[in-house]
C-alpha cells in the first residue's frame, strides 16, 4: 500500500493493500477501495463509498458527494439515498463529481469536470465526457458516448449505445418553471438504442428518439424521432432514412 503521508483515512474504511492514495486526500467512514485503485491528490471520497478493483480517480474529484437541496427545489427528493458506487477499471478525471446513491459499471469514464448526480446509473463501458452534466434519476445504459458539454436532464432515459455529440441540450418541464402542474408532468427524454444526437441538439420533455434515429445537429425535437431515420431542422422533421451502412446491424 502506498499512502501519502498527508492523506487522511477513516479507520473504518477499507483500503486494498496494493491500493495508492495521493497527498491531501480524504477518505470517509466505511468507505471500500479495491486492489490496484489509484487516488490522487485532493481527492475527496465520502462515507460509504464503493469503489473498484483498478479504478483511477484524479486530482480534485469528489466521490459520494451529498445532494444540495434548496427549498424551491422541484426535482431533488430529500429521501437518504445510498452510497456511491464505482464499477472496477473505471476512470474518473480531475474535478470530476460523482454524487451519492450514483451507480457506475465496470470501466466507465468519467471526464474532467463532468457531474454525475444522486440516483443515476451508468452502464458498462460509457464515457461521460469533460463537463458532462447528468442531473438526478436518469439512466444511461452501456458503450454510450457523452461528448463535451451535453446536458442530461432529470428523469431521463438513455438505452445502449447511444451517441450523444457536444453541446446536446434536453429538458423535462413543458412549463418552464410556473405552476404546481409541472411537477406532475416532470419527463426527460427517452433515447433508444443505437440513436444519435448531432451537436447542439436540442430534445424537449418527454420526447422519444428512437432506435437508430439520427437528430442533426442544431435541430430542436419536439415530437417523436422515427427509429432508423434522420431528423433535421427547427422544429425536427423527418428527411430521410439512416444509411444502411451507418446501421448497428450492418457493423455500423
């Protein structure tokens, strides 16, 4: 085990003997590192905490963070939520933040900076990307690709194999913020798999992208994206179908 000298460990937690934790780290109560793990400087792993065999978590990332919760908020339950859970061989980069009662799978990445927030999963092999933000209750499913700066809204749905390209925006409340109503009718988007999301898209509450739909870049969904055909434009229209060649099916 190689432990800096300046790193503080709960006597409670569980740290593997062949794991490395850098200087001014600070790892909670009944907290678990497995075999191989790599923590770095600074890094802030809270009570509880799980994290796996081999995985690496940067400088200045926080693992387990608490949620904050104003008294206007409409989306963040007060429940107690469970403890962070890092999958074995996963990387998570500097000031990256990994809220409590997340659930990673084995060898995601998370970037620099990205948030993943309380209740989300996050299947095998995905990558979140630098300053991806996740909010709370979503899912994503395995071998997604989340580039630089999308924004996934609470409550949203994210099958396997999704791609969605920098700067996506969604949302989950058809009445911007007024009226009791809305928090009746709160629903992020469902996106099925193999669907696309070019750069700058933008999906509205509730809408579904289908499998294998393609929304382009810069358009704006406000209805349902047909499965295996491209949607392009403000708001979104159906254009064409999806190559066949760019098919998961067809080895695309």
């Amino acid at each position: 085990m190689s432990i800096a000298s300046t790193a503080q460990i709960h006597p409670t937690a569980q740290v593997a003997g062949d794991a490395e934790v850098g200087h001014f780290a600070v790892i909670g109560a009944d907290v678990e590192i497995g075999g191989g793990a790599v923590i770095g400087h600074h890094v802030v792993i809270h009570d509880g905490s799980r994290v796996g065999a081999s995985v690496r978590v940067d400088d200045h990332a926080v693992i387990g963070k608490r949620p904050m919760r104003s008294l206007r908020s409409a989306t963040t339950s007060a429940a107690e939520i469970g403890p962070a859970v890092v999958g074995e061989g996963s990387l998570i980069g500097t000031g990256a933040v990994v809220y409590r009662g997340a659930t990673l799978g084995a060898r995601v990445l998370v970037a620099d900076y990205a948030t993943v927030r309380e209740r989300v999963t996050v299947g095998d092999e995905t990558i979140v990307g630098r300053g991806v933000a996740i909010e709370n209750d979503t899912t994503v499913g395995a071998r997604c690709k989340l580039e630089t700066n999308a924004y996934l809204t609470a409550y949203s749905t994210v099958e396997d194999d999704v791609f969605v390209a920098p700067g996506v925006l969604t949302s989950n409340d058809d009445y911007i913020g007024r009226t009791e109503a809305r928090k009746a009718a709160f629903a992020g988007p469902t996106i099925r798999q193999g669907a696309r999301l070019g750069v700058g898209a933008v999906v509205l509450p509730g809408r579904e992208v289908e499998a294998e739909a393609v929304v382009g870049a810069g358009a704006v969904l406000t209805g349902t994206a047909p499965g295996g055909r491209v949607s392009v434009g403000v708001p979104a229209r159906d254009v064409r179908a999806v190559a066949p060649e760019q098919l998961r099916e067809n080895g695309g």
